[in-house]
C-alpha cells in the first residue's frame, strides 16, 4: 500500500489475476484486453475502480458499471 491507501498491482498479480472483487477482476480483463497494461502503474482503487497511472504521470480511472454491465473510462472522479 501506498500513502494513500491504495494497492499497486505488481506484475505477478496482473499475471494472475489477483484482485480483492469480481468488479476489480472486470475491470483488469478490459484493461489486459484493451491496453498494454504493463506500460502502467495499475491501483485498485476501491471495489469498483481501478486507477492506472502513464509514464508521464496522468493518471485515469476505469469503473465497472452495474447497471450497464461495462467499464466504464473517467478521467477524474
């Protein structure tokens, strides 16, 4: 854990997996699918959001949305 209380994911746990929530796991299988997840910092945020950070260091945020059953991309929250 960070300073803030957030959770970065190695690169292990990436690999496998390993989250705390079904949501979280969502939301890695959109990122796995979508980005190169290993060019980012990846924070579980909470238990529906997962925070990635880029090399330059801008940061996003990546919520599953129960109702629409989709991640959804934020910029800021």
């Amino acid at each position: 854990m960070n300073n803030l209380g957030l959770k970065q994911l190695t690169e292990e746990e990436i690999n496998k997996n390993r989250v705390n929530t079904i949501n979280q796991y969502r939301i890695l299988q959109y990122l796995k699918n979508n980005l190169n997840i290993y060019a980012f910092k990846v924070y579980l945020y909470s238990r529906d959001i997962i925070m990635v950070i880029d090399k330059l260091s801008v940061s996003a945020y990546f919520k599953y949305d129960e109702e629409k059953k989709m991640v959804l991309f934020l910029e800021k929250l």
